[in-house]
C-alpha cells in the first residue's frame, strides 16, 4: 500500500521530479496530508508557489492558493505562461469525494477555416503564420478559467488572488540569465517582442500596463470586462489593427466550462483527467491497454515494451482521430470498447513474444512551455491546474496597452484541411496538457500535472503506471527511468539509452 507522506518529503520530492533531466518535464504533485497541524502544500515555479503556500497558512483553501500561484506564475514566467495565454485545463478532487474539471482551452475565432495556414512545397505553414503572429493567437482562456474555478471552489474574492500579481508587476521580479536569454531568442524573431512592454533594469523588470489591467479587473471582482466590456474591446481593435481574426464578439462568446472528467478504474484506485481537448485520454487509453494484457504479471522487459507500444498506439490514434467533440465526432466508444482494447494487447502480446515493435505509422512531434500548479490544504482538497503560451512567449506578440503577450492557441490545430483538429470557427484544439487526480475509496489521493508539451502526457502516464499499476511509493514513481514517445522508435530508444 502507498505510504503517505509529510509536508517536507512532498516539497523534496517536488524538487526531485523538477530536475529529472533535459529529456523529461518538470512535474509537480500535490499528495494527501493527515497532519492537522499542516496547511497544506502548493508546488510549481517557486517565487509563485510560495505565494500559495502564504495564502493556505493565512486559511485559504488548495484552490484559492493554486489560483493565487497561477497568477503570480504569469509574471514570474512570463515566457511560459500569462492572462494571454490558453489552457488548459484543471482537475478538482475535493475532500468531500467530488471530482471534476474545468476547461479553459483557447478558442479559434468565428472567421477560423481549415485551409487558413497555407503551406509550402515541403509541407511547412508558409512564414510560420501559425505559430508567430497575429493569426496564431486565439481567444485567451486563462482569465475565464481562474475566475470559474474560483467562484465555484474557492474561498477567497477574485481581488484578493490578483494582489500579488499585481504587487510583482509593480515592484518588478528578478529576471534570471534563462529568462533573459529567452526575451533576447524573442526579439531577434520578432519586433514586436514582449521586451518592448516591460520596462526596468536588466536584472528587475516591471509590468505596469498589465499591473494597471489586473487592478481594474481586481476592482471590479470580475473577469467580465475583459471578455464584454471596455478590456475586451481594446483586445479586438489591436487584433483588427495588426491583421488577426479575433473580434470583440469573439471574446463575448467565450466561456470556461465545467466538465466531467474521464476516469479509469485500476487496483482499487481511480484515475480522473480532463476530457478532451485535453491530452489525457491518450494515457487512459494506453493504460486500458496494458490492463487487457495484464501488465503488472509480465517481467521487467515485457512490461517495457508493452507501456511503450501501447502509448505508440494511443499516439496514432490521438493523430487519426482526435479533435473538438463539440464540433467533430471522436470514436472513443469504439476507442475504449472492450474488443478494441482487447485487439490492441494482443497485437502487443504478439509483438512481445516475436520481440518486434508494434508497426505504427506516425509522425514525432515536440514542443516546449508550459505551467502546472499542484496543491493540496489540510482539508484534503487538491487541484492540478495546467495553462501555456505554448513555445515560449507564445505567439510573440502583445497587446501594448495592457503589457500581455499573447499565447499561440491556434499552433496546436493540424495544418491539413479535412482532419479532426484542423481550425474551424469557435473550435479549440487539441493539445498536451492532462492534469490528473487520483482517489481511493472516494477519497483524493494525489494531483498531478506537468509542462514540456508532448512530454506531459508521456511522464504522466509512467508515474500512473508505477504508483498505481506497480503500487510503487510516489518517491519510487518519481525516480523511476521514463520513457518519451509520440509514436515514433527513434525517439523512445534515444531517451531510454
């Protein structure tokens, strides 16, 4: 049975699995505490996490304290993450036993179509159009997400998780030799570089255009304006200005929504993840798989190859099939019917014993960025919250009146007219972020998330597959070697080597 474990052995741990390596996302866990002695714990960029951690020693709850972190992580990363940017998606595993998810996933705007980033003669989106730009940012979906989450889980008002944000973009955050080197990367790409809204000293940098926003949307305890009011209004004219397709009535029509997470029952645990456009449906079906095969009785090797064609195969279908379900139809029921999954672990089982790679025809992607916030308070609520500029700085461009650089949602739809995920009006894309929460007897037991784009679901999936599968104690699901895949040999057998 895992054991668990203190407050102290969390944070290290913590530290353990953010330094895993090059080759491996940081992942950030938040883990069921007993102690009443002990408010809680909040992991993710430090500066921003100990902000959490003041407000659940001050009595907030795990929600008020990841929502204060994400924010505070907007301006302490802001090449990775900010109020422009997209989720994303969180997980909620309250101390009542309920569980569910918020999405807050980017949406293309209603002029959007699937033949609207051109390509070359070598398959490539013509100028990058995609991915730098005015068309390459879709409706930010941080703002209405936090909010949601907030309103409906947390204990604090909106003004009160705003003010540290609010404080450090005012007083200025130290800005290390990566970040640095990041901005410098961006404004050789780009001349509308995020430089060129933050102003100070090379080493302590200010925000006060974004400082100036975040107040007015503190003041009035709302994220409404942003979306339909004076805010959102300005968002649409520097769109209209700079040749993007976001209208104001693009951003009018946008909501965060709460969902119904997915879940997979395995060893009298059960794992939850957001639903689709989230990535988490990949590792559940992979795991499904490997369930069919019983996977925790095969030997050491068996069990290698077997987790790494089954997540082989969830990427192609991920790539075949996967796109918005509230505009295309995605064969999950077929995906996740019991002849599928019973099909899929005897072709692994067959590869296995001819000692062959299941043959799978797909392309490697990568790609980098990304926030998680994990935390827990002593009453045993968690959350693992997930939100991106995409690459780093996302589209590399800003809205100047409000210091916000603005995300790249539209980068994760295919290029190729026709196929599940390419663009399409109001359409969100599907991307790698999967927070999970795992419970036991109704109960929560662990938050999870993680950043470095195809990577997450990838990490995830192995720290799932050892703590619940293997019943292996967090530390031992932390350290344990990985494996990395989109589908492709090459890449599994380079990271495993």
């Amino acid at each position: 049975m895992n054991p668990i474990i203190t407050r102290r052995d969390m944070l290290s741990l913590t530290a353990k699995a953010a330094v895993a390596g090059a080759l491996l996302p940081n992942l950030s866990f938040a883990r069921e505490e007993r102690s009443s002695t002990l408010s809680g714990a909040v992991v993710g960029e430090p500066v921003a996490a100990k902000i959490g951690e003041r407000f659940l020693a001050d009595g907030a709850n795990a929600i008020d304290a990841a929502i204060a972190t994400a924010f505070a992580s907007s301006i302490t990363s802001p090449g990775k993450c900010g109020v422009g940017g997209y989720g994303g998606h969180a997980i909620i595993a309250l101390a009542n036993g309920r569980v569910t998810a918020i999405d807050f996933n980017s949406s293309a705007p209603a002029a959007a179509r699937d033949d609207m980033f051109p390509l070359d003669d070598k398959g490539n989106v013509k100028g990058k159009i995609n991915v730098q730009g005015w068309l390459a940012a879709g409706v930010p979906g941080v703002l209405a997400g936090m909010d949601l989450i907030l309103k409906r889980y947390g204990t604090r008002p909106l003004s009160d998780v705003l003010a540290p944000a609010i404080e450090l973009c005012e007083g200025g955050v130290r800005v290390t030799k990566e970040s640095a080197r990041e901005a410098a990367l961006d404004a050789s790409k780009n001349d509308a570089s995020p430089d060129s809204i933050q102003k100070g000293s090379a080493t302590n940098q200010q925000n006060l255009p974004l400082a100036k926003m975040l107040r007015t949307l503190a003041g009035r305890n709302s994220t409404e304006s942003f979306y339909r009011g004076d805010i959102a209004r300005t968002i649409a004219d520097a769109f209209q200005k700079n040749g993007g397709l976001i209208t104001f009535d693009d951003l009018a029509a946008y909501h965060a929504r709460e969902v119904k997470p997915l879940t997979l029952e395995w060893n009298g645990m059960t794992i939850h993840t957001p639903p689709l456009t989230a990535a988490g449906v990949s590792f559940l079906e992979a795991i499904a798989i490997l369930k069919k095969l019983d996977w925790e009785k095969l030997s050491a090797m068996e069990r290698l190859h077997a987790k790494v064609d089954a997540l082989r195969i969830a990427w192609m279908d991920r790539n075949a099939y996967f796109g918005d379900p509230e505009h295309v139809k995605v064969p999950l029921n077929r995906i996740f019917s019991s002849r599928q999954l019973k099909q899929r672990s005897k072709e692994i089982g067959a590869a296995i014993k001819n000692q062959k790679a299941t043959s799978i025809d797909v392309t490697e992607s990568t790609d980098d960025g990304t926030m998680n916030i994990s935390a827990v308070d002593g009453s045993g609520n968690m959350i693992a919250l997930t939100f991106t500029h995409g690459s780093t700085y996302g589209a590399r461009v800003s809205v100047e009146e409000f210091g916000m650089v603005l995300g790249h949602g539209m980068w994760r739809f295919e290029t190729k007219p026709g196929h599940p995920n390419s663009p399409g009006p109001r359409k969100k894309a599907v991307n790698n972020m999967c927070p999970a929460a795992i419970t036991r007897g109704g109960k929560p037991v662990m938050a999870v998330g993680g950043a470095g784009g195809t990577r997450i679901p990838c990490s995830i999936y192995e720290v799932l597959l050892n703590y619940v599968g293997l019943d292996a104690s967090l530390e031992t699901a932390i350290n344990a070697p990985r494996i990395n895949t989109t589908g492709t040999l090459e890449r599994v057998w380079k990271i495993i080597l």
